[in-house]
C-alpha cells in the first residue's frame, strides 16, 4: 500500500491535498487522495505515474514495502519556523535516508554503524559537565586535541548519516533516528545547505550532543545550552586553546582571532566565547571583544568576516554511488535517481569534470 509515502511525498513537496489535486490537474480529487494516504483505495497506473511525477519521486518509491520510519525529531530554529516547514524536512529526510540505506544494501560492508559512546562522563547534571564529556568524546574517537579538518566526514565515519537540505533560512539542522523492524536505529543529522561551514559545523556538533549527552535534570533551554558549550568545546579543545593562546589575556586583537579561525574552522564569534568560557579572557576584555564584534556584524548569520568557511557537503553517498556504477552494482541512470541529480550531472561528476 502506498499511503504513508505518498503522503511523505506531499509533505515534502509541501503540498495540501487540494493543491496537489490542481497540480495534477484534476485527474482525480482531494477526496480521492486522501483515501489512497489513507490505504483506504489503490490509484490506477496513470494516477499513479500522475502523483509520482508531481511529487518528484518514482514510482517504484511509492510502491515500495521498506518500512522506515522518523523519530526524535529536534529541530535547531528560529521561533518563527512552523509545523508545515518542520513536516516538509522530515519527508524530504526520510526520502534521502531511503536512498542511502537502498544502496548500502546494494554494496554489503560499505556501511558504518553507530554505537553510543559509554562512560559517566555523558551524564549530565549542570552545563559544565559538558566539557569533560567533550574531552571523554575525543578521546573514545581518537581525535587527539587537533582541530577537527571535516565535522561532516567524521560523523559519517562514526555512522551517522549526515544530509544537507534545502531548508528555509530560520532553520538550522535537527536531529532525528530512522528506526527499521528488527533493525538498529540510525542517527540522522540534517544540515542547511545554504548556510556558511562556519555555522554548519557548530550545527553539527551541537547536535552531536543531543546525540551523545543524556540529561538528567536539566531544562529544555539549559540543554540548548549544554549543546552549544559542547559544540565549542568539541571543536576547540582546551589544551588546544590553551597552548595557542595561553590561560590568562587581558586583551586578544581580532588579527590573531582571524588566524586561529583559519584553523579551528569556527567563526570569529564562537572562539570569542569559548575564551571566555575557559577563563582565557576577564570580563572586560571579553566585554569589549563583543562589542568589536557587534558593531563589525559578525556576531549574526550575515557575518562578512574574514576568511568565511564553504559549506561542508556530505560526500560518503556520492563516493558510494560512483563505486556501485564503476563496479556494476547499478547503472548510472539508477545512480542519478538515487543522488537527485539528471544522469548528466552524474557523467559529468564521474569524469570529473570541472573539479
């Protein structure tokens, strides 16, 4: 039965039942659609073709038995976001994580497991605790107290399926869990496609801990704050910070900043505040390293500061389409399908060409 995709389908194309049956042009109507969502009637073939090439899917996607489905959902927004933008992501998830598991199925091995790292130290009781379980994090990783080259990479290495969207502008990622009859559940973490890899990779990283931290006491507001510590204090470990800059400053200019952004691949404003969390800066020298800041604009997602990071684009899908079409698992017209893009840009891709 085709009920749950389609209406995933629609959800993502962000669609009302009467707008899809006037994009379809009438051919049957809402009522009707509505009873196909509701597995109440089957659509003929030429319905069927009809909704599927209106909803961008195919219509082996409609027809599919594969049972996945979304949980723990967290969004990372503005209060202005609403339900319909929230439902839209979460079909267009759901799509993108179907097409990935479909062609780990098709190269057995490729795929990477998640596990929960384990310890006391993930437990946490007040803000603070976060950092210990940074510095433990790292530590269960292998990450040392480098900087950390590629977030997007690195979690995909960890199992955790990483997706950048098309997402409006007052959303910045979430977190979510694919869950599979019989199946271990797959952390997602989505990510705006459009913003800076500045703020993508503390994106990131904040929900890393909505991954890895389990809160015991605190509120829904002192866990967005947790999350942000640890995102800082993932990204810019202390001994790091602390060899580079030293424990104690009375004053730090936005030139040497501006070099240590070039490393740590964080924004100005975010190395600001980590110094202060770690005590490196008083409270009149990080008073007056905000004010800079505030009155240049980079404190906001308009930010024209120096040295701006791209985007960091999830690459693991990709590489495994390349490897199924050189190794014969699936044509490349399959290929284009699973990667949303036209078999052209999928020739031009696996050519190389104008990389």
């Amino acid at each position: 039965m085709i009920g749950n995709r389609l209406k995933r389908a629609r959800d993502g194309r962000g669609l009302s039942l009467r707008e899809l049956e006037a994009a379809i042009q009438g051919l049957v109507s809402a009522q009707a659609i509505g009873k196909y969502e509701r597995d109440e009637i089957m659509p003929s073939s030429a319905v069927l073709l009809a909704l599927a090439k209106t909803l961008c899917v195919t219509p082996e996607y409609l027809l599919s038995e594969r049972e996945i489905e979304l949980t723990g959902v967290d969004f990372r927004k503005a209060p202005q976001a609403g339900v319909k933008e929230e439902r839209a992501v979460e079909a267009i998830v759901l799509d993108q994580v179907e097409r990935y598991l479909e062609l780990e199925e098709l190269m057995p091995g490729v795929d990477e497991m998640w596990s929960y790292p384990e310890g006391p130290e993930f437990d946490i009781y007040q803000i603070e605790d976060v950092e210990q379980a940074a510095e433990e994090l790292r530590k269960q990783w292998l990450l040392g107290i480098e900087p950390i080259p590629f977030m997007a990479e690195l979690l995909e290495d960890k199992g955790v399926k990483v997706i950048s969207l098309d997402l409006p502008e007052n959303i910045s990622g979430s977190k979510a869990f694919v869950k599979r009859p019989e199946q271990q559940e797959i952390p997602v973490i989505v990510v705006n496609q459009h913003h800076n890899g500045e703020r993508q990779r503390f994106t990131l990283a904040h929900e890393l801990a909505h991954l890895v931290l389990r809160f015991s006491s605190l509120s829904d507001d002192e866990q967005e704050r947790a999350a942000d510590r640890f995102a800082g204090a993932f990204l810019m470990a202390k001994e790091m910070m602390n060899r580079l800059i030293g424990e104690h400053r009375t004053s730090i200019s936005l030139g040497e900043l501006a070099e240590l952004k070039k490393l740590f691949k964080v924004s100005i404003a975010s190395l600001v505040v980590r110094c202060s969390q770690l005590g490196v800066l008083t409270k009149a020298a990080y008073g007056r390293l905000w004010a800079q800041i505030r009155a240049l604009g980079w404190n906001g997602p308009a930010s024209s500061e120096p040295f701006r990071l791209p985007p960091e684009v999830p690459q693991r899908m990709e590489r495994m389409c390349f490897r199924a079409v050189a190794e014969g698992a699936i044509s490349e017209s399959r290929a284009a399908e699973l990667l949303s893009i036209s078999v052209r840009a999928l020739e031009s891709r696996l050519m190389a060409q104008g990389m």
